[in-house]
C-alpha cells in the first residue's frame, strides 16, 4: 500500500486525520499534547495510520543504508516514539525510517518536573530524561509487521555499561540499526557516557552482535573530542555515528536540553570534521537544526549518508520529513534539469 484510500494524487490524503490530530495538539500545551499522545493505544494508531496509507516518495533520493533500503534520507529521531507505539504513524508521515527510543533495559518513568517548551525561532527545550518502559514492549511491537518501505531503528540508553548490553540484546535483531545514546542531557542524578573511553567499556557487553550499531554523541566543536569519538568508535566495531543530540542547558534551574535551528551550525561543523576523521564506508547520520530541504542538501554535502529530525516536526506538523525530502528533491531537479 503506497497511498490510502482518501488520496487526491498529491501523495497526502484529501481530509488527513493524522494532519486534523496534530492541529488539536498544536494548539495544547507541548507537554500535554506528549502526554496525551503516549497515552492513546498503538493500534489506534496503526489503524489510523493504515487508513491514511503512505505518501509516494520524493524521486531520486532512495539509497542503500547498512543493508536496508532507504527510500528517501529524512527520517526521525529518537524522542518522539519512545517505546515503538508510532511505527505505523511515521509510516504514513511518510518518514525516510524511523527512530524509536530511547529505550532503557528497565521501565523508568523519566525525571520530574517534566518539561516540553516550544520556542518561537522553531526550536524546544525538552527534560523527559529518557521515560521508557523497557524493552519488551518494543520487541512486542517491532516483532509484529513492520511497515513496507520504511527501516525501523532502535535508539538504546542506561545508566551502567552492564545495562546497554541488557536492552542492546533485548532489541538487536529487530532493529535495522542501533544507536548507542551516550549524550542525554538531562537524565539528572544518573550520569553520562561521553567521555570516548568510557564507550570501550560499554562496546565490551555489546554482544552478540546482530544488528548494526552507531554511537550517538553529544553537539560539540571540540574537533580532538570527534576523532577520539571516531577512534572509540571504529575501535568498537561500529558502523557509524549519530551526530549528535539536544545540547545541555539549565532552564529555570533545572537540565534540560535545547533542540532546534541553534544547533544547525554545530551539526554542520561535525559531520564535516567526522567525516574527515572517518574511514572509508563509516557512516554517518546528522541531527539537530535541520527543518528544511536547504539545511538538508547542505549536511549531505558535506557528508551526511541520513538525517534526521524532531523538533521541525513540533512545529512544521506530521509530513515534515517527507516535505523535507520533497523540498530535497526539488532542488536536485531544478540543479540537474537533465535528471528531470
């Protein structure tokens, strides 16, 4: 199924449902439209989802992305799906793939207070620290049909080394790839993995291997940082890195963390120095300011293989991903006529 029943031939449907629900919860509080949205059940959502069916993708953008097959490189970020409820619903946003997570060896209900601002220049400010309810429920669902034409990743975090082995174990050969999120930043009284030594410790319960694995780090420009990152992670047997995540700020005395167009430049600066850093065939995703075609075609240039986005969908609403593409595609067309 490429397109559902209610399509015009524009590849989005007349009266879309899923477009009606994000307008209700664009106008609700950003904390309580995560709550309510967590709270309705999967197969609500699938069900939807199947009725809305999938928009056709953008032309000339498909590739090949550890194994799996991508059809366009825009796709979305751990953060909205925690525990793999939304599958179906990306499907029909029309997501490149799909990002589910982070997910915690135990269930954990994250820090309080809990915050979700939506700011004016596009961006959010978000302190969840990583609310999970474990990896069961993700098997369960992720061992159910998975949507055709759309790879589903697996973004995992905990709070020991011991732990990213547990839930990487749980998950791996379910996902098409996993992240190894070592950059939450605000996960309060639990700590961190970001120093490149501590990922060695963690890459030593990492096993069996059986699915693909990148490192996700933290938005830095500390270009010496990025190469040991590099280092730790070809050393780890990885296949790439996520560059990055929301960067670390206090927000009315509390960690948070800001996500948005700030941290373009920054992301920008990464995957260029990454990709120097990196051997041949090392992977690499970017994250972070990316909410329009420009932004993206800039990061791939400069050697991105997929992007991926959250908070230009908070503001931007449910096509976002496959509107970037689109957006993506048209500028190739109209820089390559003869491709057209």
């Amino acid at each position: 199924m490429v397109q559902g029943p209610l399509e015009d031939g524009s590849g989005f449907p007349v009266e879309d449902p899923i477009e009606a629900g994000w307008r209700i919860l664009r106008e609700t509080p950003p904390l309580a439209a995560w709550r309510l949205l967590h709270r309705l059940r999967a197969e609500v959502l699938d069900g939807i989802a199947r009725t809305v069916g999938r928009p056709k993708p953008p032309q000339g953008l498909s590739r090949d992305f550890l194994g799996v097959r991508v059809e366009h490189p825009i796709g979305i970020a751990a953060g909205l799906d925690k525990d793999a409820s939304m599958v179906w619903l990306a499907w029909s946003m029309g997501a490149g793939f799909h990002v589910v997570g982070s997910v915690l060896p135990h269930p954990y209900p994250g820090v309080e207070p809990k915050v979700l601002v939506r700011l004016s220049d596009g961006g959010t400010i978000n302190r969840l620290g990583l609310p999970s309810k474990g990896p069961s429920r993700v098997v369960e669902r992720l061992s159910m049909h998975k949507p055709p034409g759309m790879p589903v990743a697996v973004s995992i975090a905990a709070f020991t080394p011991k732990g990213y082995g547990e839930v990487y174990r749980a998950v791996s050969g379910h996902a098409a790839w996993v992240e190894v999120n070592i950059s939450c930043p605000n996960v309060e009284t639990h700590r961190t993995f970001e120093d490149p030594e501590e990922v060695e410790t963690i890459c030593s319960y990492l096993k069996p291997r059986t699915s693909p694995i990148l490192l996700k780090i933290p938005p830095t420009r500390d270009d010496a940082l990025l190469k040991r990152y590099v280092d730790a992670a070809t050393s780890c047997g990885f296949q790439g890195i996520v560059a990055g995540n929301t960067m670390k700020i206090t927000y009315k005395g509390l960690n948070a963390g800001l996500g948005g167009p700030r941290l373009f430049n920054t992301t920008l600066y990464m995957i260029k120095r990454l990709r120097t850093h990196a051997p041949e065939g090392f992977k690499l995703i970017g994250v972070g300011g990316i909410n329009n075609g420009a932004k993206a075609a800039t990061l791939l240039k400069a050697g991105a293989d997929l992007i991926e986005v959250l908070s230009a969908i908070i503001h931007r609403g449910p096509k976002t991903p496959w509107t970037i593409a689109k957006e993506l595609s048209t500028k190739r067309t109209n820089n390559n006529p003869q491709t057209s």
